[in-house]
C-alpha cells in the first residue's frame, strides 16, 4: 500500500485534532501520530540530511496541492587513511549536512475564514565513516563502507487566520518541537571508468541502507525508529578543454543520472525517483600528478515525477 506523503500526514494530523474533543486529543495525540506514520518521513528527512548520495541541492515539489521545497547543503571531506596493498586504499571521511523543508498546510476548521499553517523543518547532521577503494581490474573500483552520525530534527510552526486556535492541540505533537537522532549507514558502490586519448568514460553505481532512532525528544513528540534506503547511478564523460589552470590542465564533463529511495518510507516525502542531467569543470589536484586526485565542480538539472530542482557540488574525484 503506498503511503501518504508527509505533508499529507500531516494534513491528516491536522483534520484529525479539529474533529476530536480537545480533551479527546490530548489523550490520544501519540495514537493518532503513529496512525498517519509521520516517524517515516521524519526518517526521510534525517537521511537526505545525512547520507551523500544526494547533493547539496534545491527542490520544489508538487503533491495534492501542497508545493514544498526542500534545500540540502552538506560539507564533505575525505582523507587516505593507509594503503593495504597496491590497488587496495582505506579512506575516512567525515560531513556536516543541513537540510530545511518548507511548507504551507491549508487549514479547514469550524472558525469561519481560510487558515494556513507554515511549517519548518531543520535537520542538522555530523557523521563520519571509512570507506574501502578495491581495484578489480579491467576499470572496475569496488567501494564498500559504514558510515555513523548524529542529527537533530527542528520543526517550527506559525498558525494564520483560522489555524491560530489549533496551536493549544498541535503544539508539541504535530508542530513546533524538536528530537535527536543517530542513524548507522552501511553502504557499497562499484565504480568503471575507461581513459583513451584523453578523454574518459565513468559508471558509478552507489547504494545505502539506514537504520535511524529517535532520542531525547522533546515532550509530546512521539519517538520513532525507521530505515531508510537510497541508491543512484550516474554516467559521466569528460575530455580536455583548451585551457589550463595553474600550469594544470581543464577537463569538461558532462553527466546523467537517476537515483531516489527504496524501502518501505520510500514516498515519505512525496516523490521516491529523480533523474539528474549537469555538465562541470574538473582539474587535477597536483599539477605533477595528472593522473591521480581530480577537484571537481558542476551544476545539474533534477527532475522526476512531482519534483524539479538543481544541484551544486564541489568534491574530489579519485
């Protein structure tokens, strides 16, 4: 059965404190926040936050007329942490993420008067992990890792016209309120890449899997623990530009891609797919070594059913 998108859950939450007696709400706030499943897309929000598989990023979403934008900036660095053999590296890394989602949820209440309530939702992340580079031959780099981090999820509210006698029954449960959460991320990629006459062809492949739980939340919010999957490919081709940075040579790229969720909270959020079209810039990191580290910047178009947005990244490719 496909569930309701978080905004819709909350909608729900929302319809279902104006129908009940206040006293009647006030005993049953954690029933009815389990019954519209709201932890799975609070997980959702917490995983984008934290995991890489999604750059940082901009999203304007469309679902049953309610149009949320979602906003991802995340800061990644990676460091090789010792050399096991000659095609075999094992890599640390760490990343601070941040992650806002907005949206206006209309209001029908007996008050006479249209009503809105505008709602935020933060999510702050600091993880780290290690990662494993295998070369296989023939182009192919196995990456498998485990990744580990804390967040903590904000949700701030404001009540308009007929909405504003709601803040006494949604306060606490529904809006305004916060949690932490820690969430383990084991996760795997395979990588291809083929280099002629300057120019080279890349397939990566990536997929994770989260386990997140909620503590020290604060009072009246329900706590939840949930996974969350992600997963991505992407196809890129580069080849030389005319033009040097640094005594370093410019390469142009050009790339596709398609990823999204999977797992049970896969259209927590509204939308489950994305697919990714960009062009960049990238330049080796030591002017000595034209073969190894490469700095990397590009920009992209996202689009996918009921979601458009772009994206900006700036890493390292190895």
């Amino acid at each position: 059965m496909r569930r309701m998108p978080l905004g819709g859950c909350i909608v729900a939450g929302v319809l279902a404190s104006v129908a009940m007696p206040r006293v009647a709400f006030a005993q049953s706030a954690a029933d009815q926040v389990a019954g519209v499943r709201l932890g799975s897309g609070y997980a959702q929000l917490l995983n984008l936050a934290a995991t890489p598989d999604i750059n940082s990023a901009h999203f304007d979403l469309s679902n049953a007329g309610i149009k949320p934008t979602i906003d991802i900036f995340r800061v990644p660095y990676e460091s090789k942490l010792a050399t096991i053999t000659p095609g075999s590296d094992i890599f640390w890394r760490v990343s601070a993420g941040y992650l806002s989602n907005r949206a206006t949820l209309p209001v029908d209440s007996p008050s006479p008067g249209a009503g809105s309530i505008g709602s935020k939702w933060s999510a702050f992340s600091l993880g780290g992990g290690v990662v494993l580079r295998q070369k296989l031959g023939y182009g192919f780099t196995l990456t498998p890792a485990i990744d580990a981090g804390l967040a903590r999820l904000i949700n701030g509210a404001s009540y308009e016209g007929s909405a504003k006698p709601l803040s006494s029954l949604t306060d606490g449960v529904l809006f305004n309120w916060h949690t932490n959460a820690w969430l383990v991320t084991p996760n795997a990629g395979i990588e291809w890449m083929r280099e002629q006459d300057e120019q080279s062809l890349s397939v990566k492949a990536h997929i994770a899997w989260s386990w997140i739980s909620t503590f020290d939340e604060s009072p009246g919010l329900e706590g939840f623990r949930e996974t969350a999957g992600v997963y991505s490919l992407r196809v890129e081709y580069a080849r030389p530009t005319s033009l040097s940075v640094f005594e370093r040579r410019l390469d142009w790229f050009v790339r596709s891609g398609y990823g999204g969720f999977f797992g049970a909270n896969r259209s927590a959020l509204g939308f489950s797919t994305v697919a990714e079209v960009g062009l960049g810039l990238l330049t080796p990191l030591s002017a000595k070594a034209q073969g190894g580290t490469s700095v990397k910047l590009g920009v992209s178009y996202l689009f996918g059913p009921n979601i458009r947005g772009w994206s900006a990244s700036l890493g390292l490719q190895y």
